[in-house]
C-alpha cells in the first residue's frame, strides 16, 4: 500500500469513526432511541402531560402515580417500573 492510499484509509476509518460517535450523540441527546408513555408513574407536577378532568398538560398531575398522567419513557421500560400504587401502564387507569 502506497502513502496515497495509507492516507484515504486513515481518513476513511476516521469519518466511521467520526459518524458513529455522532450517531451515539445524537441518541444520547434525545433519551437514546424510541419512547412510549407510561400511566402513573409521574410524581406530582412532574408528569408530561394528561392528568384527568381540571388539569390542562405538563407538570399539573395532583398527586404523586396518578393513572391518569403519563411521562415519557424509554420504551418497552413502562411496564417494568416499580412505584408505591404498582407498576407504569401503557394505558390510561381510571380514578380510584
């Protein structure tokens, strides 16, 4: 292998390289990939969105795992989360 050539392939294993650290970047800014809501799993004012009747969106859940506010998680994580009133739902949980 020539200079000429040694050079285009550093360059070329350099931009891979420079492509997946931005890629990885990228999915670390965003949360790292896909995101599903999950019901009752959000803190007092702490949900996404959708609290029930007399609350408009973000931040306005009441109370603390309310069934009816979601937040935003990693998907296929919902399901799997632990709280005091049970565990995150990918639906809606009528009122108590």
């Amino acid at each position: 292998m020539n200079k000429t050539q040694s050079t285009v392939a550093a360059a070329a294993v350099l931009a891979l390289i420079g492509g997946a650290a931005s890629a990885a970047e990228k999915m670390a800014a965003d949360g790292g990939g896909a995101k599903e809501k999950c019901y009752g799993v959000a803190k007092a004012g702490q949900n996404d969105c959708m609290a029930g009747p007399g609350t408009s969106c973000a931040g306005t859940a009441k109370v603390d795992y309310d069934g009816q506010a979601w937040k935003t998680v990693a998907k296929g994580t919902c399901v799997t989360i632990k709280t005091p009133k049970g565990v995150g739902s990918l639906t809606p949980q009528p009122k108590a």
